[in-house]
C-alpha cells in the first residue's frame, strides 16, 4: 500500500527499497481512475509515465546520483507547455494542438527527474473562478461534489486535493492559485512576478501571470519553487536574484511584524464566519510574541475594477493571435472574406467568458474610452504599489482572507458575472502589485468546507513568507 506525506518521506522511503516510482505511479494512475468523474485530469499520460518510472528504478537500483524531484509525481495545468504533448488551455480554440517546445519550468522539473502524469483541466485560457468555464466541463470538489473548487487552476487543486498526484502547478493571474487552493483545503503559492520564468505559459494577462504550485505541505512547495526558480533567457521579464536553497532555509525563531486591513476584515461582503476566524488566528499570532497591528487601506474597492480592466486590455491583444490561420480551430465555412473568417472562427472557438474579457478589453482600449479606463487603472495600480512598499517598510507581512466566501454551489454565480468577478477582492491585490502570496489551509467553516488564510510578503521574499507560512501550519 503506497501512502504519500512529503517528498523528503517519499524519497527516504525510495532509498530504503520500501516503494518504488513504479508503485508510486500505479497508485496515482488507480486514484486517476477512481475519481475521474471529478473531471480534474484532460489526459493523462499512462504509458509514458510507468516507463519513466521504472527507467528510474533501474537508475536508483545502480547507485548513480537522483535528482532532487526523482519520482516525484506532478500534473501540470492545461495552459503550461510540454513538448508532444497536447495543450488547449481548456478551450475548443486550441483542441487537439501539440506543443512543439516545453516551458522552461517543466524543463526544470524533469531536469531533477519529476514524472509529469497528466495535464489539468481548467477555466477556458484561466478565465473564471470556478472551474466551470471549460471545454472539458466543469470540475467538481472532492470534498462536496456539489461546489465549486475555485478557479482557474480547478483541476491542479482537485488533483492534489484528491490524491492524484503528489503536488501540482497552476497559474495565478488574480487569484487562480490561492483561490482553489482555499476551496479545495490545500496550500497555494503565488511566487513574486518574475520569480520563475512565464516561458511556456499561454497568456491571459502578461503583467499578471505567474506560475504557481500547490501541494499539502510547505516544504515540497518550497522544493518545487527552488527548482523553479530564477533567470531564463527566453523570458526577458523574468528575475536574475539569486535563489535561495528555500526547502533548507525554513527553520526560523524570528519575531515578526504583520499587518492586516481592518477595512477588509470587516467588509460586509466577508461571510462572518470567515472573519472571526482569522481574527482569532490574529490573536493566536500575537499570543507566539509576533506584532500584528490594523493599517489603513482605503483602495480596497478599486482594486477589482482596476484589475478587470487592466487584465481583459492584456487579455484582447494576447489573444488576438488565436484567429483559425497558423493553429487550432478555424471555421471551415466556404468563401467567406477574411474579416468574416476571424469572427465565425473566433466566435465558434472561445467560451462564453473569453468571448466577454475580450470584448470588455478591446472596449478599454478603444479610441475614445482608454484615457477614461485603461490609463486611469494604471494610476490605480501604481497608487496600490507604492501603498504596499510603505506598508512592507514597517511590516514583514500582511494577512487577509483568500475568499469572501467558501466553496460555493456549482452555478451559482454562473449568471452574475459582476458578482463572481467582486469575489476576486481579496487577492486580486498580490498580481497588481506583484508580490508573493499563499494560502494556508487554516480553517474549518460550519458548512464543512475548508478556508484559509492568504499571507503575503514583500517581492522577492519568499523565504520569509515560506518560514512564517511553516510556522502556521505547525500551529494551527
């Protein structure tokens, strides 16, 4: 019987002869199996990944050295790239296409001999907050098969969430890391923007994005970001600081400064329960001899709107690409002019959601409307980052909620658009100004679904949000 705590107890188990990669993976390909009708997986990759495996073994068994991910089971989200293997981003836009290259990330993990067993479904090119906005279908909590679990990264949490797989990716563009990981009761981290290279990454929103793990414990998320991590010459926005060993580093008795918004924790549209709990948790921080003080912060109800403009102005030009001419879906009606060829093939391709985003995106960036919008949400982003730096010169780290409210009912808010894109106020904060954030899965709410509690740091330190992240997870 194969049972997965953490990759450190994985691999001692590995060098002892008590499991092998080839019993790791038949496990996780039976669970697959087993929860399928949760829809989490689009392929999985079953031959390729049981004779990696034993290649593996059979490395291990001769004595030459292993890779710091060897074995080390991970599905990857339908918008990362892995060479000859299908990628759509959820969309029938992009059905059946191959990638020709693999994003430097997933480069990075089989460089240290991870087993890459599938890709994960998700919200239509990581557009939505709750997984149902898919040319796959919706996919369904583990825990209430009934809600939602988050989005757009809904099947990388499902997959953890469930057993399928030891830790996985997604990608967070406002949220789509944090949010379903606070749905689904695991760990998400949303890295600083540019600490690991977006090579690779179909974009929504290129200011925005940025790669993100989830996983069950701090340490194999800080491994996975370790090996992630740092310079790549195919990314020109990405960081050339040096990267830390943050799966080494994470011990720490340090005394620290956090901060939190009043304004957020006592928002009328924060469900109560929510509230409380994280105000107990304050208490509970201040009682281990760390400083926890209210700051003002008055821009929390621009930060959405600012945000949704911003990302659908991205979000039109990157995807203006998908047209039906070089790749994926084209419209096969006969003599059409090339104008009407755009619009049957782009009409027929996107979802529902995509089709909004760009057209509130193209609207923002039109002749008469972008001063009023797009220039205006840029001085809304700038005022929030230089609100942060003045926050991060005094404090070490701010806590706030991931979600107003809990894993809700499937379809739900599928017809309130503006309802589900409010839900987003709480971490939409972290991609504006490119800072780390993660959720730690703290909290029980009386509906018997998990929440957690969102900490973010300063840019660039992650170690510290990791320390201080295993430190509230030693102590819940």
């Amino acid at each position: 019987m194969f049972e997965f705590t953490s990759i450190e107890q994985y691999h001692a188990q590995l060098q002892e002869g008590n499991v092998t990669c080839l019993l790791a993976v038949e496990h996780y390909l039976k669970r697959i199996d087993e929860t399928k009708h949760l829809n989490a997986f689009i392929e999985v990759y079953t031959h390729e990944v049981l004779q990696k495996a034993k290649e593996l073994d059979e490395k291990r068994k001769a004595g030459l050295p292993i890779g710091k991910l060897h074995g080390v089971v991970i599905g990857l989200k339908d918008v990362i790239c892995y060479k000859d293997h299908n990628i759509s981003a959820s969309s029938n836009i992009l059905k059946k296409f191959t990638s020709i290259y693999s994003a430097t990330a997933v480069e990075r993990l089989l460089a240290e001999e991870a087993i890459i067993i599938g890709n994960l479904n998700c919200d239509e090119f990581a557009m939505g907050s709750t997984n149902e906005n898919s040319a796959y279908g919706k996919v369904l909590n583990a825990l209430d098969e009934t809600r939602v679990p988050g989005g757009s990264s809904g099947g990388s949490a499902v997959a953890v969430q469930a057993g399928c797989c030891m830790v996985s990716l997604g990608s967070d563009t406002g949220g789509s890391v944090r949010q379903p990981a606070d749905f689904c009761g695991i760990i998400g981290l949303k890295p600083t923007y540019g600490r690991i290279s977006r090579y690779g990454l179909i974009a929504y929103a290129s200011s925005f994005d940025q790669i993100g793990i989830l996983g069950n414990n701090i340490p194999d998320v800080a491994l996975l970001l370790e090996v992630m991590a740092g310079a790549d010459e195919f990314d020109s926005t990405v960081s050339h600081k040096e990267v830390p060993a943050y799966s080494k580093e994470l011990s720490t008795e340090k005394k620290y400064r956090f901060a939190y918004f009043e304004t957020a924790l006592s928002h009328p549209g924060l469900d109560p329960e929510i509230s409380a709990a994280i105000k107990k948790k304050i208490e509970l921080i201040k009682q281990e001899g760390h400083i926890v003080e209210a700051v003002d912060f008055e821009l929390l109800d621009y930060i959405v709107p600012a945000y949704y403009v911003l990302t659908t102005a991205e979000a039109s030009s990157n995807l203006s690409r998908f047209d039906g001419v070089k790749y994926g879906y084209r419209s096969t009606a006969p003599g059409v002019e090339l104008t009407e060829f755009y619009k049957q093939s782009r009409s027929v391709g996107f979802g529902k959601e995509v089709k909004r985003r760009i057209m509130l995106g193209t609207f923002v960036l039109s002749a008469g409307f972008y001063d009023a919008y797009f220039t205006r949400a840029q001085k809304v982003r700038n005022l929030l980052k230089d609100n942060i730096e003045l926050i991060f010169n005094e404090f070490d780290f701010i806590l706030l909620p991931n979600s107003p409210v809990p894993a809700f009912k499937a379809g739900e808010k599928m017809d309130d658009p503006i309802a589900m894109y409010l839900a987003d106020i709480y971490t939409v904060m972290a991609n504006l100004a490119g800072i780390p954030a993660i959720s730690l899965p703290l909290f029980k709410h009386s509906i018997n679904m998990p929440f957690g509690l969102q900490v973010m740091s300063n840019r660039f330190d992650e170690l510290s949000l990791l320390r201080i992240s295993h430190l509230l997870m030693a102590v819940k």
